[in-house]
C-alpha cells in the first residue's frame, strides 16, 4: 500500500513581488498601445470569475 502524500509547511505560490505590473510611463508608439488593450481586453474575455 502506497504512502499518503505529505504536504509542505510552505506556501507552493510563487513570488510575483518583483513583477511589474503597471509603471504609469507612456507606450513606445500606437501600436504598442493597440497590442496592450487587445491582450488585457483578451485575458478579461477568456476569464472565468469563481474559478481559481
């Protein structure tokens, strides 16, 4: 018979403290900024709110 499965006392999420999310600073040119409102307006389309 197999063992059960210990888990760790730590946390297993990563740290996202070093990353940068939003730096207030103005976008390279007008299509940096068309590729920046296509990919949050893409992670909001695809997100599912409840869901972890």
């Amino acid at each position: 018979m197999a063992l059960p499965l210990s888990w760790p006392e730590e946390s297993m999420e990563p740290d996202i403290s070093h990353l940068i999310t939003e730096d207030d600073t103005p976008v390279d040119s007008v299509y940096s900024e068309k590729q920046m409102r296509l990919l949050t307006s893409s992670l909001y389309a695809s997100w599912k709110p409840g869901r972890e």
